[in-house]
C-alpha cells in the first residue's frame, strides 16, 4: 500500500493547522479612555504562541508615573483611579503586542470632577466657672452636620477630652473629618477666695425741679434736675459704697394757669371835689360832714397817686419760682 500520498495530505493538515494557530486574531480592539476620576484600558483579540502564553505588554503613565506594566495574553482589562479627581491628569497608554503589527499607544488629559464643596461641620462647647460651692463643668453645646462622642468627664477637677466627627459629607473648618476639644475642669474655689457679699442696694435717685413763670408769654418754664448714686464694691470687694452722683436735667414748658399770674384789679377811681361850700338839694337832707380842712387841689392829686399805682401793680409781669423736692 501507498502510504505517501495520505501522509502528505496528513501533514498538509498538520502544517495548515499550525499555520492557522500562529496566525493573528481576526480583529483587533485596543481601547484606552479616562473619565474625570479612572483611567480605563481594554485589550481584545490578541494572538499568543505555544511558547508564551503571555507574549503582549502594556504600560500606562498617569502624570509621568507609571501605573500600569503588564504582561497579557488574549486579552486583558485594567483599571486605574486618579488619586485626585477634582484636577486634570495626562496619561499615556503604550501596548507592545507579539510582533510589531498591533503595537500602538494612547494618550490624553482626563476632565477634572466637579466635585460639590462639603458641608461646614461645626460643634461648639462651653465650660462653667467654679464656684464656692460647685466645680466647673463641661456642657457639650450646638453641633452641625457632626455628632459628638462621648466626654472623657464633665465635672471638674480633673482634664477633660471630647471628639466631634463630621458628618460623611462635612469637614470641619481645619478641613478634618474630626475635632477634638480638650482642657481642665477645677474643682470649687478655695474657701480663702471665697468672699461673702451682700446684696447691692439700690441706687439713691433724687428729683428737684424749678418752674418760673412769664406772665408776659403765659409760658411755665419747668427745669427738672434727677441725681442718681449708685453704688459699688470698695478697693477689698466686700462693701457698697456710694458711687459718685449723676446728674440729668430735663427742661420742659407748659401754659401758664390762672394760680401762676393771678389778675390783681386796679382800685376804683376818685372824683375830685368841688369847689366852694356845699349847697344842699332839693330833697336831700343837708350834709352834717365836718369838713376836714383838706385843700381840694391836694386830695386831687393823693387820689392820682393812688390810681397811678394800681395800675402799675395791675400791669407788671409776674415771674413766680417754685422749688420742690
């Protein structure tokens, strides 16, 4: 029997079949690509060979560091995140397949992120003085976007630690996650600073006034003057003692009433007698008047006098002053 023939037809399919395996992959389909926080490289229908499963390389930089140094057979995927997603990255992709025909790189610059600011964390605390009977003490006070732990104490005397944390999407305005707030508590005061004092009186407040009085105008003038004293601690803080006086004057006006210009009538006139003895009237009993002697000229001019000064009282101004306490 021929043997040739089939063994040639067998050894074609053999070689055919190596040259098939040692052929590269249909297709292709490198890709590289960033978003504003990963870098991202796919690698697809690479060939390999019996001696290395393995034969393909790729390296990726990112900002001139590398990040990426592989090695890959058929295929491979990788991943990288930026470590900073608010700014912009430049990375290169370089891919070393078997051979020379699919080598390639690629490159470019990611977006940065538009990261939204974090919320401002704040927490607040409040430490009471000692008193003589009472120590210090802590009161944890208003928070916001953060929540408090748990003090170390409260009460003094003695330190105290207490941490405030963020809430996850706040800082603090240190820009830390955490914040935390220590001191000392004291305890009561000493009884050698302890000083008893008593109530403070209350302050001496006296009220004068003068009111003056313009008939001319009709107007009331009140000018009032209030002195207040107070009192504070002597040198040793142990006793009031009167302050120095303050005064405050208030001036005011008012109409004036009939009480502060009363009218004052003049006096009634005279008529001058006449001269020569008196004659009697028919029907009139004669006067039984003694006569006095007065010259008539004289007693006319006492009654001008007279009705001359009741109008000058009538006329004058009035000015009235009134002192009250």
């Amino acid at each position: 029997m021929n043997l040739t023939r089939p063994l040639s037809i067998a050894a074609l399919i053999a070689v055919a079949a190596v040259g098939f395996t040692a052929l590269p992959a249909a297709a292709h389909t490198p890709a590289a690509q960033a978003d504003c926080t990963t870098l991202n490289v796919h690698l697809v229908s690479y060939e390999t060979s019996n001696e290395d499963a393995t034969p393909n390389h790729v390296t990726a930089t990112v900002d001139g560091e590398t990040v990426i140094d592989e090695r890959f057979g058929n295929a491979a995927d990788y991943a990288y995140d930026f470590t900073d997603a608010s700014v912009a990255h430049d990375w290169v992709v370089t891919i070393d397949a078997l051979g020379t025909a699919y080598d390639t790189s690629f490159s470019g610059t990611s977006e940065p992120c538009v990261v939204a600011p974090p919320a401002v964390a704040t927490a607040k605390l409040t430490v009471s003085d000692p008193t003589c009977t009472d120590p210090s003490r802590l009161t944890l006070g208003e928070l916001s976007n953060a929540t408090w732990g748990e003090p170390t104490r409260v009460t003094g005397p003695g330190d105290y630690s207490v941490t405030a944390t963020a809430n996850d999407d706040a800082v603090f305005d240190n820009g830390e996650t955490t914040k935390t707030f220590d001191g000392t508590l004291s305890g009561p005061l000493d009884p050698a600073e302890c000083v008893v004092v008593p109530p403070k009186p209350d302050p001496i407040v006296e009220t004068s006034f003068v009111e003056e009085a313009d008939c001319d105008t009709s107007v009331v003038t009140r000018t009032t003057t209030t002195t207040t004293t107070d009192y504070v601690l002597d040198a040793a803080g142990t006793t009031w003692i009167l302050d120095t006086p303050v005064s405050v004057v208030e001036v005011t006006t008012r109409d004036a009433e009939f009480e502060d210009c009363p009218i004052v009538s003049p006096p009634p006139s005279v008529d001058p007698p006449t001269d020569g003895p008196p004659t009697d009237t028919p029907g009139v009993p004669p006067s039984n008047l003694a006569t006095t002697g007065a010259d008539p000229a004289s007693a006319l001019g006492i009654a001008g006098l007279l009705a001359a000064s009741g109008a000058a009282l009538f006329f004058r101004p009035r000015r009235k002053t009134v002192t009250e306490l």
